[in-house]
C-alpha cells in the first residue's frame, strides 16, 4: 500500500461527507509582539489537571529550538478537580479562566469490531455522553462507512445513533491457521531481499535444515500444519501474502477514514477533541513486513495540528476473547503479546502524534478509560509562544512541550502549523 492510495480513498470519503476544507489558522495573540496560542495538557499520574503552573515553567521547542513563552492561561472547560501542585516550585497566582465548553467527537471504527463486539464499549460511551457538562458540544462520526452528526448540544439523537451502532469485521480465515505476527513475518521475510534465508534460495545455496526450521517462518508453519506435505510451503507462502493484501485494505481503508474526519475538523473553529474508539488497527512491526501504512502517523499528526484537535483513542481489544483453533493454535505468551503490540503500535504513534493518548482496555467496556479522557480533557493551559520569522511558512514544524514539573504528564499534539506572514 503506497500513501497515495490512502489518499485516494480519504478524497472520496471526504467528498461524500462534505467535509474537505481550506486549513485553518490557529488563534493567535496581540501583546506587544506576535504570539501563537499552543495548547498543553498537564496531568498527574490519576490524569486530574494540574494548576498553578507559571509560563516560566514551560520549555517550548519548535523545530528543536527553544522559544519564548509569553504567557500562560489555565482554562477549565468542564467541571472537576485540579491536582495540587508538585514537585518544589511554589504555586503561582495563576487565575482559572472559564472556558466555553468542550468540543468532542466520537469517532467509532466499526471494521475493527465483529458484530456483538461493539456492544459493551458503545454502552459505555453512552453513559459517557450522560455525564458531559451541558456545554460540551458533542458529534459522531462511524467510519468507514462515512456517518457524521455534527456537534451539538442535544445529545438524544446521539444515544439513538449509538444505539445503532454495529461492528461489521470479518475474521481472518486461514486454512493453515495463519496468526498476524506470521502474516507479518511471512511477507516480512520473504520480501526483504537482503535476507539470509532469501539470499540463499536466490544463489542456490543450501543452509542447514536446523536454521531454516528456526528462521523461516514458512517452515514453522509447515511443521505446525503440514509436515509431510513437500508443497505446503508455497501454499503457506501464497496464503500468506494473500491474507496481507486483504489486510492491509482494510487498513488503508480505515486510515483514510480517520484522515477524512481530521481534514473536515479544519471547517470547525476552536480547539477540538477526537475521541477515537477501535479493537485495533493491525500494522506490521517489521520494515519489510504487511500490512503497512507507510508514514500515514505522521501526516496524520500534521493534519491534527491543522486541525486544532486533539485525539484520543481507547483500544479495546477483543482478538484474545478465546474464538476457536485459528485464534489459538500455535500461539504462546511471547506472540500473544506481540499480536497485542500488532494491534496497538500504530494507535499509539498516531495519538501520541495528536497530542492525545491510546488507552488500552484489555478486558471489560472500557469506562474507565472513558473516565479518563473526560478528566484529563476538562482544563488545559493556553501558552502564548513568540516564534522565529522561519517558523512562519505555513508548513508543519516539530513541537516539543516540557514543564518544570516533577510526576506530571504533558500532551501536546507533535507539530505546529503557524501560517505565513502577510505579504505587504
């Protein structure tokens, strides 16, 4: 899968929205000098909002270079508490500023769930909605199907849209009970033509039975299913490769669904949250390895900046619920764990990017973590930031945010986009 096949796919899911756009400017400040407004988070370890903090506490990088921060708000967007302040720095006179409501869209991947898996977590997030402040702006977006309300206040057409929410992903069939990881290592292994084993089927050289066994992932699969079988190699290997390119559709299919929803996010002012949730997004692990997205984490980090939004996702996963022989055989502690990480990886690359966090849910409806994202979202600190001239092109800059602040955390989206100067 090449990225501009993603993009393909995101430009008609976008078009059937109605949500591609012109980027947006980010807020700015008039104090004297030129500032653009960068958006933090500072949790403690429960992920309840620290206050207090100083704009001399925070250390912003643009493009690795440090610049000066102005000033700092602390705003509350919703109800809650604010954790002490930690670490030695006496607290500042800092006033909270009331802000104006969060804006939150539900962004619900469907093809991440078998059908009956979507229940318990759309129950959940359900009770969620009940329990965001009356100002909260709330939307829905169910992808890859492409079905969008709009952020609102009412929240009863919400429920009922949740309500009739419902996975529709297929489980990987495979005759010779092929797990992602042997996916992965399959394609993996026999695409990378610098390989040892790949070498020496190219030259014809033999290699000793023992380490074929250990490193071909093929042949522990012919081992596993079919030992006695001196074709099932390629059958494997064909399978395989198959099986990835299946994959890695739905992959792309999704990553353009995503991509489309932060695009169309660009057309709504303001400061924005994507509360993402999916059983996982399976990406390989290995360089040479499916399925694969390419850069898509990256770019799609950049568009969040754009955007003005923030993502969080809660994984919830649903491929170790004990689903008969192909889920099963084979599998020991090591690889279940590395499926897991299969699973994950890509979320976390792509929420870190965002300034959000993946929360993984490995057994139950994932409330807690839906506790989690409304915490943490409810206050934020608003940091008034001089930037260089260069850093005004109107293109993404890396942005790293720090603070002065024993046992915190800090999100902060990866990248800014600070638009261009006017010409005179």
């Amino acid at each position: 899968m090449t990225r501009s096949s993603v993009v393909t796919t995101f430009l008609v899911l976008a078009a059937g929205l109605g949500l591609t756009a012109a980027p947006l400017q980010q807020p700015t400040f008039r104090s004297g000098v030129d500032v653009i407004a960068v958006d933090v988070q500072v949790v403690d370890a429960e992920g309840t909002p620290v206050g207090q903090i100083g704009p001399e506490a925070f250390h912003v990088l643009i493009n690795g270079k440090r610049r000066r921060v102005v000033s700092a708000q602390f705003i509350r967007d919703a109800a809650g508490d604010t954790s002490p302040l930690t670490g030695t720095a006496q607290p500042v006179s800092l006033p909270e500023v009331r802000g104006s409501g969060r804006t939150i869209i539900l962004a619900i991947d469907t093809s991440s769930f078998e059908p009956g898996q979507e229940r318990p977590p759309m129950e959940a997030l359900r009770e969620m909605v009940s329990r965001l402040d009356p100002s909260d702006k709330v939307g829905l977006y169910v992808y890859p199907r492409s079905s969008w309300m709009a952020p609102g206040l009412d929240r009863a057409p919400l429920r009922v849209r949740l309500d009739g929410i419902a996975g529709d992903r297929q489980p990987i069939r495979s005759h010779y009970n092929l797990r992602p990881w042997e996916i992965v290592d399959i394609t993996a292994q026999w695409s990378n033509p610098h390989s040892f084993l790949t070498s020496a089927r190219v030259q014809g050289r033999s290699v000793d039975p023992a380490v074929v066994e250990q490193f071909d992932p093929v042949i522990k699969v012919q081992q596993r299913e079919c030992p006695s079988e001196a074709d099932c190699p390629i059958r494997i290997y064909e399978e395989g490769v198959a099986l990835a390119t299946q994959l890695e559709r739905e992959a792309q299919t999704s990553v353009a669904g995503l991509q489309a929803l932060l695009e169309g996010l660009t057309r709504i002012p303001g400061r924005k949250f994507v509360l993402l949730v999916s059983a996982g997004l399976l990406v390989s692990d290995l360089l040479d390895g499916r399925p694969d997205v390419g850069d898509m984490a990256r770019v799609m980090g950049q568009t969040a900046a754009r955007a003005n939004t923030t993502v969080y996702t809660v994984h919830t996963d649903t491929h170790f619920s004990g689903a008969g022989s192909a889920s099963s055989k084979g599998a020991g502690t090591s690889e279940q764990n590395r499926e897991r990480a299969l699973f994950g990886n890509w979320l976390d690359q792509f929420s870190d990017g965002a300034g959000g966090k993946r929360i993984y849910v490995p057994v139950g409806d994932g409330a807690f973590a839906f506790s989690r994202v409304l915490r943490e979202s409810s206050a934020y600190y608003l940091l008034a930031v001089e930037p260089d001239d260069a850093d005004r092109d109107g293109r993404p800059h890396a942005l790293s945010v720090k603070v002065d602040r024993k046992k915190v955390t800090i999100r902060s989206r990866q990248w800014v986009v600070i638009p261009a100067k006017a010409k005179s």
